[in-house]
C-alpha cells in the first residue's frame, strides 16, 4: 500500500530553500510504501506542547510493570470495541507470560489488526481466505495447529511470537518487515499502517508499555543504545545544551545535543534517507557562528512521515540518499560544521513529512512519547 508522498518546497535552514528533485522520491518511493502507510503522528501530543521544553516527558510512563488482566471491561480505542480491545489483551498478556520484548507486543497487535480486525474469526464459509481461521488467520493446513488450537487466542499468539522470535533482528525491522516475515501475506506492506493504534492500545493496556523496553524482567524507557518498542532509540548518548525555540534562540527549530567530536550518530529510527550532503559553503573544515547551514547532514524519512534530521557532521555521512537505513545504525560522526561554534549533534524532527519550520516539533517531547528520551547516559 504506497501513501503519496508530499511535494517538499521548503526552507531548510535560513533563507535557503531547496526541493528534492523528483527522481530521488522515484527511487524511494518503492521503499517508502514499507514505512509510510499511516499519515501523520498523533497531533495532540504537539500542537500546544511543540514549544515547550523537557517538563512533559516525566508524564510519559514506560509500562506499570503489572501483567495484563483480560478479564473484566474494556473500554473502546478508536473504533475497536470491548471484545476486541480484550482479544488484544490476551495478545499483549501472552507476550508478557513468554517475556517478549514490549516491541514484539506492537507488532503482534497490529499484526493482528490486519488480519482480523481483532475478531477470533472462526470459518466464514464462502468468505473464508482458504483455512485461514483465528486472530492471526493462522492456516491448520500450514502446520499452524488444529482448529481448535489456533481458534484459542494465547495458543495463536504463541505461535505468532515463536516465529516472530525466529525471524533475525526482528527488533530492528520496520514493523510491517517483521509482521510479514512471520505471515508471509499477499499483502506485505499492509501492516504498517495499524502500527499507531496498535501502540495506543498497548500503552492504555500497560501504562505505557509500548513506549518501553524489557530489562531484566522489568519495563523502563530506553536508554541509550536500547531501542523502545516504538521503534526508537535517541540518536547520541548526551544531554541537551541548547534547547528547542527558546527565547534567546526562538528559530532554533531543534536540540544540540553536547557529544564529543567523532562520536558516532546513530539513526533514530528505521528509515529511508532522502538527504545526505554538504548544506555550507564549505565542509572542509570546522564551522563556526558566522557560517550558514547545516554543514555535513542527513535526513531520514520515517514511518507516519516523520523526518529527522542530524547536522554538523564531521565528515561526510556514511549513507547516501535512497538508503534504506535500521534504527541503531551509525550514519556519521559528530563534527562542527556548518553554522557550529562546537562539537554537538544538532537533532531535529518533522512531521507530515514537511522538512520547513512549520513541519518542526520537540524533539525532546516527540522522543520522550516514543520511550527514547534525549540526554539519556550510555547503558
């Protein structure tokens, strides 16, 4: 399933304005349609909170650490019901009884939000796909189990996470990677899309669980170098030295972040990277207050089209445009070129896949709702 992406005409720092030329979003697009299936990333987390500092991350918990009871009422999330909100559950209790890591939980609840819409279907008759039966449509003919078995919703998810476990690196795939690695569907790219409301429904049914990851047997938002189950993992193991639009810095449309010249950057999350270049007149050298743009850059475009960018690099990226890139990942080094009076990572985030001022967030508030806070020490 492809989402069009947007014609991108924007300042990208200063006066400048660059437009990424048609045949880079050509040779993206096919990659693209893996990430990019949902549209925009919820808005009330930053209309309002877009310029305010770190004081909101503290109200974003990382998972209650309690199992989750499937017994009892369940309230609707969006336009899933109480029946279904229970089967997903059941899904997330599963994956806690076998300690999956939270990630797994997302996937295994979008997943079956493709497949059933969290309905244990049992035969449908003429409209059955083949044997298909269950939350995940899991196939008696294809060694999934008996009909019964499959129809009973911790033996389904069991399945479903026993292969998920079986898949290499299934913590560092785009979400719909790893779902169809497991389902092997007619429908590949299908599953990426139900990946926001997947994420609410385990973080109203763990007090934030789909924000976290799994330590020792217990839930905590990730530090550095640990990917949440979001999908996201903060870029370099440093505080925060200049924050987003202050009133001393109101243009300043991201975070510096105060790492060391040659520390390694990691990409935040999965993605495509469609920029990669010098933004300055010169890279050559190191930069300084009186010299405009990014210097060494790299842009990467993320699932629900959020786009982060990471500046000042101290030699050229170690990815080019068209890469599909895994969360973790080392893109460059840390540098000071470009408009820099230091070393530090300068990290900003976009949303709607709008590069410009306008399309600018938090990054520590967008960060902290993914369970990756900035200025999170090395683990």
């Amino acid at each position: 399933m492809k989402t069009p992406l947007p014609s991108y005409v924007a300042p990208l720092r200063g006066p400048k304005k660059r437009l990424i030329r048609p045949v880079v979003l050509a040779g993206t697009t096919t990659v693209l349609a893996l990430l990019c299936c949902a549209g925009a990333v919820v808005a009330i987390i930053f209309g309002d909170l877009a310029n305010q500092g770190s004081d909101l991350t503290s109200a974003m918990t990382c998972g209650n650490n309690s199992q989750v009871v499937v017994n009892g009422e369940f309230e609707r999330v969006g336009s899933y019901g109480p029946t279904q909100i229970r089967n997903a559950a059941i899904i997330v209790q599963t994956g806690q009884k076998l300690q999956i890591p939270p990630r797994g939980w997302v996937i295994a609840v979008a997943t079956a939000m493709q497949e059933s819409s969290l309905n244990n279907h049992g035969h449908l008759g003429d409209r059955n796909d083949h044997d298909s039966l269950g939350l995940f449509q899991q196939r008696p003919s294809q060694g999934w189990g008996t009909a019964e078995q499959i129809m009973n919703p911790e033996y389904s998810s069991t399945k479903f996470y026993n292969k998920l476990l079986a898949v290499p690196n299934w913590e560092l795939l785009p979400l719909t990677v790893a779902a169809q690695r497991v389902q092997i569907s007619a429908y590949p790219n299908a599953y990426a899309k139900h990946e926001p409301i997947a994420t609410q429904i385990v973080n109203k049914l763990t007090g934030g669980g789909g924000r976290a990851v799994l330590v020792n047997g217990k839930l905590r938002c990730a530090g550095f170098g640990q990917i949440a189950a979001s999908g996201w993992t903060a870029p370099v193991g440093a505080n925060v030295v200049s924050a987003f639009r202050t009133s001393q810095r109101p243009s300043h449309h991201g975070v510096d972040l105060g790492s060391a010249r040659l520390t390694p950057i990691i990409a935040a999350a999965s993605g495509v990277v469609i920029d990669s270049r010098c933004d300055s007149v010169t890279c050559a050298q190191d930069g300084s207050p009186f010299m405009r743009g990014c210097g060494w850059m790299v842009e990467i475009l993320h699932a629900e089209q959020v786009i982060t960018r990471y500046c000042h690099m101290n030699t050229r990226p170690a990815v080019k445009v068209g890469d599909r890139v895994t969360v973790g990942q080392v893109i460059g080094i840390v540098g000071t070129t470009g408009n820099s009076s230091g070393p530090h990572l300068h990290f900003e985030v976009h949303l709607d896949g709008d590069e410009s001022s306008r399309g600018a967030v938090n990054p520590e508030v967008f960060m902290a709702s993914k369970g990756a806070p900035l200025g999170t020490p090395v683990v």
